[in-house]
C-alpha cells in the first residue's frame, strides 16, 4: 500500500472515530453490533471520555431511579418484564433508567444496591454518587455508591457520618456538598463535605435551621483551578420539627468560607417561598420558581401560572434595613414564562416537584407526579429553556409514573 493510501486509510478512521464519539450514548450498544473496530471504539472508555473533554462534547443524560415495594408473587404477573432482574433488597426493589433528554430514549442499566427511597445524588469526577435515603421501613440509610456510566457499575463509598434521609446535595469545591435531611427521631441542620479523592466525609458548618425535603441548587462561581471554584449551594423550603417555623427563606453555602449566609424571604408567591424552587440562570443569577401569583379565583381552581423571581442586588432597587445596610429584595423576572399548548395543565394541578440543571444554558427538568382525578399516578414532566424562558413537553415516556421516582444529570 502506498503512503497516500495509508494516509487516506488514517483519516478516513479518524472521521468515523470522531462520528462514534458523538453517537448518544443510549445507542452505543447497537452502533457495537455494526463490527467489530466500531466495537472496540466506543466500548475504549477511557479514549471516549477522554476525547469528549478534549473536544468540550458535553452530553447530559438523566438517571431516573425507581423505589417501589416487592409485591406477592400473584401480582408480579402485572410487572413489566423488563424488571424481571433488577435489585429486590428488603422489601424493595430498584428499577434504574437512563435517559437521552434531547430524544426521549432510554434504558435500563444496573439497579442501585440497597434499594431506597429519598436519597440525594451529586455527579463529580465523571461519576454520579448516590446518598443516603431511607429502607422499606423509611429508616435513614448511611450509605453511599458511586455509579459509572460507562461501564454500568456501582461501586460502595465511605458512607455518611450521620444517617439522612431526604437531604439535599451539590457539588462545590471539588467535592460534594450535604445538608440537612431527617436522621429518624428529628430533621437535621447538619451539614457533611464528600471529598471524591480521599473517599472521606467531614462535618462543615451547619445550616441556621433545619430541613428535610428541601429544594436545592447550586450557584456557579469562578474557576480557581481545575478542581476548585467559588461555587455555592442553595437551600431553600423543606419540613421542619416544628410544624409552625418557617423555611421560606434560603440560605447559601460558601465553602471557602464554610459560612451560610440567609437570603430575605420571597413573598410574590401566593404559595410561599417553601413551595419554590431554586434555580441558577445564565443570566439572572439566582432565581426562584414555583406556582402563584395569580388571582383568588384561580388560585382556588388550582390553576396557578408559574411564577419566577431573581435576587435583585442592584443598587436603584436595594431596601433599607435598621442599620441602614442595602440588603437584596426579590423581583419578577424579566421576560415572560412562555408555555406551549396543554403542556402545563399537569404542571397546575399537581406542582412542581423536582427541578434539575442539564447544563448552565440548557434546560431544566421539571418532574412532577402526582394522583389524577380519577386516583391513577400520573408524571407530568416538562423542558424549561432558560435562554428563552419557554417549557415544552419533555419527550420521553417512562413506564415509572408514580411515587417513589428520584432523578440525577450525569454528563459524559
């Protein structure tokens, strides 16, 4: 063969290494099947992240995990064939998907060891950690696993210092940060960092009130290295063991600094600010986002609009406190939230329960499940494009609707 050729040969394996790297990641089981160099290229885990962080080919994907109690063997003839595998531990069993949120496609991968309701999970280091939550019994868990997309397995981690269930997580400063939850006799104000290169947990300043179930995100700061950077974590809303106190407030976490710092209450919401959640906007900031506003009347329909505010530290807009200090005050956000059709119909009736960043000017997943009309467990999830402030329908169909959902982003 001559040089030309063996050159040609090169480049023409250089364009099909470089189109199966962009290949989503649901379909490399088939694009294996093709032959065997296509094989070796996309199951070559380390040269296909490795590319994909050279190239800054980011694809996020949705972790979406099923809890859900092991029923007599008389009723598992109504189960979906395809779980016929996953994990029954204790009187659960865990049912994992992994989701193409751009497509709607998805499949099964590895069910979570020690099946569990109400964990948190945090992806850092090119893993997603998987964190506490309670058993069967809804008795808090420890236990901590660290999954890898890749190659489909679970790996057991250090687990918590203290037991928690229903906590929040973010990652900042390189590791993962944990806050507040319920560890089975009171709800925690405590606050733990994960350290992914020491597989270790030390306790960090507490939050100034507790919280379980809380609504949490995570603000991005400056880089300070490749591992280190000023971002900070954002708790807002959640259950506390006195049913009169109020978490309507948010507060956020500086880990330089290990300092919480309280946020005024956001009071355009005809629901509360416990009822709102989160979000970091590309452009806003810090913005806050649930139902309300609205008038009377639709407020007792239960038709409520969305409703979102941004942390307004301007100057021209700054309120005076006792001691004359500028303090931030909430306003509505600029621009209109636009909706497509009956996309949020389901939205109005059942709320907002979860909300999860794709990417900092992607969009944001809003799962929400709750009963319909007629007593039947229904998902209503929803894309929120924060360039444009518009939701559309997400395009998957899960056989998952019901309680017992949790979601996670990995990004490979």
């Amino acid at each position: 063969m001559n040089p030309s050729a063996i050159e040609t040969s090169f480049q023409i394996q250089d364009l099909v290494t470089m189109f199966l790297h962009r290949v989503p990641h649901v379909d490399h089981e088939n694009i294996s099947r093709v032959c065997s160099q296509w094989r070796n290229i996309v199951t070559d885990n380390s040269g296909f992240l490795q590319w994909r962080r050279e190239s800054e080919w980011d694809e996020p994907l949705l972790l979406v995990f099923k809890a859900t109690e092991v029923e007599d063997e008389d009723d598992d003839d109504d189960e979906d064939s395809s779980d016929s595998e996953d994990e029954v531990d204790e009187g659960f069993q865990s049912v994992v998907r992994l989701v193409d949120p751009g497509t709607g496609r998805w499949r099964s991968v590895a069910p979570l060891p020690q099946p569990r309701l109400d964990h948190c999970s945090a992806f850092v280091g090119g893993a997603l950690y998987t964190i506490g939550g309670c058993d069967a019994s809804y008795k808090p868990q420890g236990y901590v696993h660290r999954y890898d997309v890749m190659t489909d397995t679970w790996t057991e981690c250090a687990p918590l210092n203290e037991v928690r269930t229903g906590a929040c997580c973010g990652v900042v400063g390189g590791g993962i940060v944990v806050a507040g939850g319920w560890c089975g006799g009171s709800h925690l104000s405590s606050v733990e960092f994960y350290d992914p290169q020491t597989n270790t947990w030390e306790f960090r300043e507490p939050m100034s009130s507790a919280r379980g179930w809380a609504n949490a995100c995570v603000l991005p700061g400056a880089k300070v290295d490749d591992i280190n950077s000023t971002d900070r974590l954002c708790m807002l809303g959640g259950a506390a063991d006195d049913v009169d106190a109020s978490n309507d407030f948010p507060e956020v976490y500086d880990h330089v600094k290990d300092k919480w710092t309280v946020l005024p209450r956001a009071e355009t919401s005809v629901t509360g600010g416990r009822s709102m959640h989160p979000l970091a906007h590309p452009r806003s900031g810090l913005v806050l986002m649930g139902l309300g506003g609205g008038s009377e009347e639709a407020a007792s329909t239960e038709i409520l609009p969305v409703t979102a505010v941004v942390l307004d530290e301007s100057a021209s807009s700054k309120k005076k406190t006792s001691e004359d200090v500028a303090a931030p005050c909430w306003r509505e956000l600029d621009g209109v939230m636009h909706e497509h059709g009956d996309d949020l119909k389901g939205l109005r009736k059942t709320g907002i329960s979860t909300c999860l960043a794709l990417g900092a000017h992607r969009s944001v997943v809003l799962s929400h499940v709750a009963d319909d009309v007629v007593g039947d467990q229904v998902s209503s999830d929803l894309l929120l494009d924060l360039r444009s402030n518009t939701m559309t329908a997400a395009p998957w169909s899960l056989p998952m609707a019901g309680t017992g959902l949790s979601c996670a982003v990995v990004h490979l």
